[in-house]
C-alpha cells in the first residue's frame, strides 16, 4: 500500500478505541498481570510483529524480574484474511519448566493463540498465560481465552496499536476499524 493509500484508508475508518482508552486498558492489564505474576519470575514471549506496540507499553508497567524473548508466527502476512499458520521464529529461552506470559495485540478466531500455547505446553512450560490488547466479538466460541484483555473489539477489520492494513498503520495510538460495506 503507498502512503497516500494508506492516509486514504486512516481518513475514511472509524476510530473505535480512542489514545485514551488504549492507555486505560495497558494501565489495567498490567496492574492484572502484576496481581497474577509478579511472583512467578515469568518468561515473556511477544508475538511478532503485532504486539509489539503492546508489549512496549505493558512491560514497562510491570515492576517485577521477567525474563523477555520473542517468537514470529503469523496467519496473515500483510492480508486481511487469516490464512495457513506459519512458524518464522521460535522463542531462544528454553520454555520448559518457566511460567510463559504470550503478549499478543489481538484475539481473533483464537488459532494462533491457541497453537502458540499448544506448543509451549509441548515444550515443557509449566503454565503459559496470554496477555492480548484486544478481543474480538465473533458471536461464537474460540479454542482458547485469553488470561489478560484490554478492549473487547466488534468484529470489524481493526488497525492501530500493533495492529495493521495491509502492513500500515500500526505505529498508531488509537484503534481503527475498515468502513463497513
């Protein structure tokens, strides 16, 4: 998408999550996992390339030891539509025996989330907990739920905050949605 697609896309969506809220639900979901976690000398594990915004904000609120690796797995590659999961990096922290926190931007029909979890309980993680900025509404049950959620989100096409269209976008503050057609 060229710039002036991208700022044509921006002028025409809907703001669904203003700056604001996005900061009142980091500020809740780290005080959530903070409740939960702060004893258990975590390993955080952020989904690539979505959540980094996310994870930017949420551990610089979390005031206990972590340990912080990354793993790269995607369904969407720059689409709109979830496709095949691809696994592009694996974490380089051994996983087995640790309490894993996964910090992913969004919760959609939950198959990534649910695989990455499948698959550091496989590897030996003694618990893993997922922390996600939004959930969406899909009106139908999901193979996994998320431990944290910031926002709860319709289930329209959503951008900013990690989140992207067509690989732009995510650098925003606020939450966005496709006009509906």
């Amino acid at each position: 998408m060229t710039a002036d697609e991208a700022r044509a896309v921006l002028a025409a969506a809907d703001c669904i999550c203003s700056e604001q809220e996005v900061e009142a639900a980091v500020e809740r979901v780290a005080a959530d996992v903070t409740r939960v976690l702060a004893e258990r000398d975590p390993l955080a594990l952020v989904v690539m390339s979505g959540a980094v915004v996310f994870a930017g904000q949420l551990l610089t609120r979390l005031a206990f030891p972590l340990d912080l690796d990354y793993l790269h797995v995607t369904r969407y590659a720059n689409t709109t539509r979830g496709g095949t999961l691809e696994w592009k990096t694996l974490p380089q922290q051994p996983v087995a025996g640790r309490t894993v926190l996964v910090i992913d931007d969004v919760l959609d029909e939950g198959d990534t989330l649910a695989e990455i979890r499948r698959r550091l309980l496989a590897d030996g993680a003694a618990a893993v907990y997922s922390a996600v900025f939004a959930e969406k509404d899909l009106g139908k049950p999901k193979p996994v739920a998320a431990d944290f959620v910031g926002v709860k989100l319709p289930n329209r096409y959503m951008f900013g905050f990690g989140m992207d269209v067509r690989g732009a976008w995510r650098n925003l503050p606020a939450i966005y949605a496709l006009k509906e057609e």
